[in-house]
C-alpha cells in the first residue's frame, strides 16, 4: 500500500478517502489492521492501480529495486544522457518480476517513452505513448503522457493528431477531477502550439488567454509562464514581433523563478528567434540570450527537436554577424541533433547551410543544399512555418538561378497555405 501510495505521489488522506481515516491507513500500511476486499480496492482504484497489484507475490525489497532503478534511469534522462537512460531502462523492462507490478512498469515505459523522445525516435515514442494512454488513470502520470504524446505528434507535424487527442481528453479530465493540475495546464498550451503551427492562431491565442485566467485562480507562476510562452508564439505568427518579445520576456522572468530548465532554454530560443526578426535584426542579443541555454537544456533530458532548435538559432545569429566558421559547427551540432522525421527542421539546416556556401562563393553547393531542403520539406505538412519556409526557398533557388526549383517551391508554398492552382476550367474568364 505504502509503495503504490507513493509512487502515485498521493497522501494518506487522499488514498483514505471517505473510507476511513488517514490514521487507519496508516496502521494498514504498518501492517497492524487488514483492511476487507472492497475498502482495498477502492483505494487500489484512488491511486489507479489494480486490488491484484497490491496483492502481488513480489517481496518489497524487490520492489523498491526496481523502483530504484527507474529512478536512476529517470535521472539519466533528465541529466542529457537518453541512451543511457534507455539501457538502464531497458533492464528493468526485462525483470520478469516487472510485469507483475503495474506501476513500475508504467513508470519505466514512461522513461523510455521519454528517452526516445530525446534521442529523436518520435515514432518509437508515440507507439508507446499511445498505449500508456489508452487507458485513462486519475493522476498526473497519466497526464503527463498524454502531454508527451501530444508534443510528439506535434513535433512530427501531425498537428491534427495532436488537437484531435487533446480535444477527446478535455472532457475526461474534468470528469477525473484533474483540470487543476499544472499538467492539464500543460496539455491545454501545448494544442495551442499546435493550433498555432497549424495557422490558427486566433485560437491558439484564446486557449492561452483561458489558460492565463486559470493560473491567475491557482496562483502558478509556471502555468502563467508556459500560457505567456504559447501567446508569444501565436503573435509571433500574426507579425507582432515586438507584442510577441514582451510577453516572452514576462514568460523568461516567471520561468526564471523556478527550476524547469527545459522550458526556460527552449523560450530562450525562442526570444534570440524574435531578435533576429526584428525590425533591425539583434544577433547580438540573440547570442546573449542564447548563452545559457545549452547547459540548461543538457541538465533537463529536452527532446532532439529542442537541442536541434538551439543550435539551428545560435547558427542562424552567428551568421547575421558574418561569423561563417562558428555558424557552420552550430548547423553540424543541430544536424547531428534532429529527428530523422523532423521534416520542417531538417529543411531549415538544409537552407542555412545552403546561406552559408551561398555567401562563400559556392553557387553549385548552395543550389545543392537548396534542393536537400525541398527534398525534406516535401514530407512535411501543411502549416505556417512549413509555408513559410518554402517561399524563403522558393527566392534562395531563384537567387541561385534554379527556376525550375523555385517555381516548384513556390506551388508547394501555396499549397501548404490552402491555396490550389485552378484549372484551365475554372480559370476561364466568364463569357457574357
């Protein structure tokens, strides 16, 4: 009982419920009272786990091993080292004793689900996502999975899998009694991101403004921070770049506050991102910005996309300033980073080193570089940033004298907006 409890991250009255009192409970879990089947069960059930897991034939120690082990994993991963997370992982998955303890193996298929985030395998993660998900639990474990798996989607740019399986959950979370949780906060921007990458982002910007209002009631700092994040990124999207640098500078300041390192270093990137499109560019200050999130990010287990993101930023500062040498190592940094099905990500290292051979002399190798980005743009979806990039490629391959390349660019920069080319039919001026 006690070690569900825990692992659930419950306390004793919570657990106790209505049932009895967390004295009770207490002296259940010293082994001095035996509580009768449906009183156990029910507290099975708080802490979302089955009566046969509290009943399993597995000795304590055993238990608090393997839980052990899933936490050293779980540190591996928040430390920056997602292989060696997946191998320590990888042995508790493979203890027999662990299919019999149902939380220990969530837990551990969590961390590898987490793991290979990290290491750019979105696909992997997802499968296993999808099934710890499946099956909804009252407690933050579940949330934070369904978080995970979102942002998965998201990132793979599947943005409409993303906000369906968000927008199924909303009901259930407030039937489970969870809309308070910082997680569910997470959940709720997190589809706004992807509302915002999918063009949307007049919704995007009223899911954050609900988002605000609901961490004003609970007086949280973080989910005040993320809901200004993901505002920031919608007005960045409207063309507001200064609107969007004030309400990401109000996010730095709250993240600041605290020790979520992930989140403070993927915003960092973001703000350095808004100063070099500014209305005079601010490399400068965008590397400044930029100086400490690295470190941040190798100290709290962030996704490939979001190393490959700072990376790519830091390159694209260093160039603006004309330091070729120091934005090449970044591009190969970023590069070495990416998830193989980042399409949209791939093609922008493609195109700043396409920039890059460009303003060396190299013609030839830019147009190559050029073409690499249509190739990897060409599996990705239709959104704003994929748009977006195929009309800066579209100009680059025109600059570089490939025509056909451009107008290939161009059409497929319409057609990520929605846009079609008409018919002959349809194009035909109406005859009176």
């Amino acid at each position: 009982m006690r070690i569900a409890r825990v692992a659930a991250g419950m306390t004793q009255a919570q657990v106790a419920g209505d049932d009895v009192s967390a004295a009770y409970l207490s002296r259940i879990e010293d082994g001095q009272r035996r509580p009768e089947a449906g009183l156990l069960e029910r507290m099975a059930n708080r802490m979302g786990v089955t009566l046969e897991d509290l009943l399993l034939d597995v000795p304590r120690d055993k238990v608090h091993e393997l839980r052990l082990a899933v936490d050293h994993a779980r540190l591996s991963l928040i430390s920056g080292d997602p292989a060696a997370a997946l191998a320590a992982v990888g042995l508790v998955l493979d203890d027999p004793a662990t299919e019999r303890i149902d939380f220990v193996q969530r837990a551990a298929r969590q961390v590898r689900a987490g793991a290979l985030e990290a290491s750019g395998d979105l696909d992997g993660a997802i499968l296993i996502l999808e099934d710890l998900t499946s099956a909804p639990t009252p407690d933050a474990g579940w949330l934070r999975s369904l978080v995970a798996l979102c942002r998965c989607y998201r990132d793979s740019g599947d943005h409409t899998r993303a906000i369906s399986i968000a927008e199924r959950s909303a009901t259930l979370i407030d039937e489970l009694g969870l809309s308070g949780l910082s997680e569910a906060v997470e959940l709720t921007v997190t589809v706004a991101g992807a509302y915002e990458l999918q063009g949307d982002t007049g919704q995007a910007m009223r899911m954050c403004a609900r988002t605000l209002e609901a961490a004003e009631q609970h007086a949280s700092a973080v989910d005040k921070a993320t809901a200004y994040w993901t505002a920031s990124r919608a007005e960045a999207e409207r063309g507001g770049t200064q609107a969007a640098l004030e309400l990401a500078d109000k996010a730095l300041a709250l993240f600041a506050l605290g020790d979520d390192n992930r989140n403070l270093a993927t915003l960092r990137a973001q703000v350095a991102n808004l100063q070099l499109l500014a209305d005079p560019a601010d490399p400068a200050a965008a590397l400044a910005t930029l100086a400490d999130a690295e470190p941040e990010l190798s100290w709290s287990g962030a996704s490939a996309t979001e190393v490959a993101l700072v990376h790519l930023t830091r390159g694209k500062a260093h160039f603006a300033l004309g330091a070729h040498d120091a934005a090449r190592e970044c591009v190969e940094k970023a590069t070495a980073a990416a998830p193989d099905d980042a399409s949209v990500l791939r093609a922008s290292i493609s195109v700043l080193r396409g920039r890059i051979a460009f303003a060396d002399g190299d013609r030839d190798g830019a147009r190559a570089l050029f073409r690499d980005g249509v190739t990897a743009l060409t599996a990705a979806g239709s959104d704003r940033r994929a748009a977006q990039l195929w009309f800066e490629l579209a100009e680059l391959l025109t600059e570089v004298g490939d025509t056909e390349g451009a107008v290939q660019a161009f059409r497929s920069a319409g057609a990520s907006t929605g846009l079609r080319v008409p018919s002959r039919t349809s194009a035909a001026v109406p005859q009176r």
